[in-house]
C-alpha cells in the first residue's frame, strides 16, 4: 500500500477535501491521510510515498522533517530543498533571464542590521545607498515587500520617498524589494499543478480578501495561452509541483508580479467553489501520478529547469 500524506497547519477544508477526493477515487493500493509525525529519528524512512506540504514554510521542525523524508524517497510536493532556497527576489532574477516580463525590481538591505552584526558586518556594502538612483530606476508610485515570505504581510504602496522612509523603518531586519507599480487593466491569479494542468482565475487585488475572485475580466483565447505559457514556463523553470503565478495585464502584456506561491490559498471561502473544485481534483490525480510513480529509496523530488540546465551548465533560454 502507497500512502499519500497531507501535512498542513489551521487550513481545513481544502487537505480535507484532498484527502477524501483521494480515497473517493478507490485506485488499488493507494491511500490518503493527514501526516502523523512521532519521533523522526535520521536516516529513517516516513512510511509515506507521497507528502503534500502546506505548513512547512511555517515551521521548521516540519521542513526538517520533510527534507528527512525526502531523502529517504518520499515524493514531497513541494520539493523542500528548492522551496528552503527559492525567494521572490530571485524568481524576479530567473524571469528576467527567461523571457518572462516583470516589474523593475531592486533588493534593499534591511533596516536594522541584523542580530550578532554590526557596521563592520556591512563593510562591502555603499553607504548611504544611492537612492536618487534607485528612485529613478522603479519611480512611484510603487511597492515595497519582504524578499521572502507571502500572504500580504508587510506590503506597502508608496507615493513618495516621504512615505518609503516612513515604511522603511517599520521594516526593522526584513530585507526588502523595492518594485515598480504596474498600473494593470487586468489581473489574473494561476494555478499551476505538476508544471501542466493551469487554472486562469481573474482576480482582483484591490478588493478586500474575502472578494478578490469576484472580477469579470475576460482575457481573449490569445491572452489566454500567452498567459498559460507563462505560467508553465516559471512552473518549469522554479520546479514548483503546486504554484501560483499572479499576472498584471499592462498594455496588453502579462507581467509576472507574485509567482513564489508553494503553498497557496485554496480555502473555499476565498477562492470560490468552483476554482476549489477544480483544484482538490486536479491536485488529487497529481498525488496519485506520483504515488504510483514513486520508486522505494530513490530521489522521487521534482527539480527545476533552473536546476537541471544549470548543473549541465546550459543556458537557461
């Protein structure tokens, strides 16, 4: 029997969902459950084929666990060796060097130096910045957001240099991007499963939370598949099993704004019933693909193109 594990935090409905979808489907020697963890001593295996992760970007007990797994030959979805490494600052990098067009992007040092340095830790580093420089390369309005982490959390629009040093010292150790506006006419939020089945969700950002599926955008069959083609491409490239890749239509090109999203929101009561639907039964075959693909003891991790082209030292475009 091949086991599929969902690992989660407070979310419910949707590893809920999954794992019921999985077992509804009744496929032979296949079975899903909620992850139960007891003492996990190194080297062992987890007794699981497959491991879905939603909670471990929150607790690093659990990454650890996941790696451990990983090692042992679980098929941990998202891989937890490229999730530990991967930011937003450099999936910005990446895009640039794959033909996917992005907001202007620039990476500030934090504000507070960090805990157990000083000034001296910081010798290499120009002070001040040149930020007449800075303020010219993204211009304003624009954003400022953590180089790492998600769900909106310390997220600012900025008017002015005003409003920048103000928010900037509220930032304290998170280091932080500073990235042009995209005054979008249109705004789509993409799932993405396996690097092959994508979902085109309009959404629209400016709403509150709990309305942000509710949008009437309409994208042409052309937009369509310039859009899909984008996601896959990021998909493929960052080796995200589960993504989703948000996009800012500007003039008629999508630009890629938020796409570092391995464990994002399928609540029901944000995404909708039918875009949750969609997803606990598309994630719901793909935990079965790998399951009945899941070879004992090998490396059953998914890698990137990034990765790959890179450790054969090919061009990444």
């Amino acid at each position: 029997m091949k086991k599929i594990g969902v690992l989660h935090g407070k979310e419910r409905s949707f590893p809920e969902a999954l794992v019921a979808r999985i077992n509804s489907k009744n496929i032979d020697g296949i079975t899903a459950e909620p992850v139960k963890i007891d003492m996990v001593a190194q080297g062992e295996p987890s007794g699981y084929a497959v491991i879905f992760d939603r909670i471990s970007q929150d607790v690093p007990f659990y990454r650890a666990y996941l790696k451990n797994a990983a090692l042992c030959g679980t098929a941990v979805i998202n891989n937890p060796f490229w999730w530990s490494a991967d930011e937003k600052f450099f999936n910005n990098c990446l895009a640039t060097q794959i033909g996917v067009p992005v907001p202007k992007t620039v990476i500030l040092p934090s504000r507070d130096l960090p805990t157990d340095t000083s000034s001296e830790s910081f010798s290499n580093l120009a002070y001040p910045l040149d930020w007449d420089q800075i303020f010219k390369y993204i211009g304003f309005p624009a954003y400022m957001k953590p180089h790492a982490g998600g769900g909106w959390k310390s997220v600012y629009q900025l008017n002015n240099l005003d409003e920048f040093f103000e928010k900037h010292a509220e930032t304290e150790q998170l280091v932080m991007m500073l990235q042009e506006e995209i005054k979008f006419d249109e705004y789509y939020r993409c799932y993405c499963i396996g690097g092959k089945n994508v979902r085109i969700m309009p959404y629209e950002p400016r709403n509150p939370h709990h309305l942000r599926y509710v949008a009437d955008f309409s994208p042409s069959e052309e937009r369509y598949k310039l859009m899909e083609d984008i996601v896959l491409r990021i998909c493929q490239y960052l080796g995200y099993d589960f993504n989703t890749v948000e996009l800012a239509i500007r003039d008629g090109v999508p630009y890629a704004i938020d796409f570092c999203n391995p464990a994002p929101d399928a609540e029901v009561t944000s995404v909708g019933q039918e875009n949750f639907d969609w997803v606990v039964e598309n994630v719901a075959n793909y935990a079965i693909e790998r399951a009945q693909a899941h070879v004992e003891g090998a490396d059953n991790l998914t890698w990137g193109e990034y990765i790959k082209r890179s450790s054969s030292k090919q061009k990444l475009y």
